[in-house]
C-alpha cells in the first residue's frame, strides 16, 4: 500500500458514514425499504467504494475475493432488479465495503513482532 502524503486517506477516499448507515438502517427493525432512486443511488456509490477498496487488500483474502465477485458486471442489478433484490444487494455491498475497510487497515497498521 503506498503511504505518500500525496494519497489520500481510506477515509477520505471512500464514503465510510455511508457504509456505516446502509448497514445500520437495513438492520434495524421496523424500517422500511428507501425509494428505488436511493437505492439506485446508494448501490452505485457502493459499488464505487468497493472498487477503490479492492487494491487496498491482498487478493488472496476472503474479503477481496467475495467483493470483486460482487462488482463484475454479470453481478450488478439490472434495470428490471426487484426492490428488495436491490436493497439486498445494497446491504451486500455495504457488508464488502466494510470488510475491505477492515482488511485495509489492518494491512495499513505497523506490525508489531511477536516475541
């Protein structure tokens, strides 16, 4: 991973807040699907976000591997995708996106040897 000032911080490059929230508000009882324009929306600034998180991560990590399948073409909703495919599909991207958060920075953080 490059550490040049230069480069922007995870955080500043992707939309962790909205990641956080997709999450939050699917899980949470009672709350109604949003409109399909926000989960259009949302689905594709995920999309996006995983795509920029994807070189964060080693390829050979679970997380990777489930996140890239998630953004090939041939996995992306269609214009004719169900709303609550779409909003599935949206709390399945947010899932990936936090994950590869997670596995960024852990590969980000100093290693400390073990004794």
């Amino acid at each position: 991973m490059t550490t040049s000032s230069e480069v922007p911080l995870l955080a500043d490059r992707v939309h962790v807040a909205s990641i956080e929230q997709t999450i939050t508000e699917a899980t949470r009882p009672g709350v109604a699907m949003p409109p399909r324009p926000i989960l259009v929306m949302h689905v594709a600034a995920l999309t996006a976000d995983v795509m920029r998180l994807l070189p964060e991560a080693p390829r050979e990590h679970p997380a990777y591997q489930r996140a890239q399948e998630l953004v090939r073409p041939r996995a992306r909703p269609c214009p004719h995708t169900n709303h609550y495919e779409l909003w599935q599909h949206s709390l399945t991207l947010a899932h990936a996106a936090q994950d590869l958060l997670d596995v960024a920075q852990q590969e980000a953080a100093p290693h400390v040897p073990q004794h």
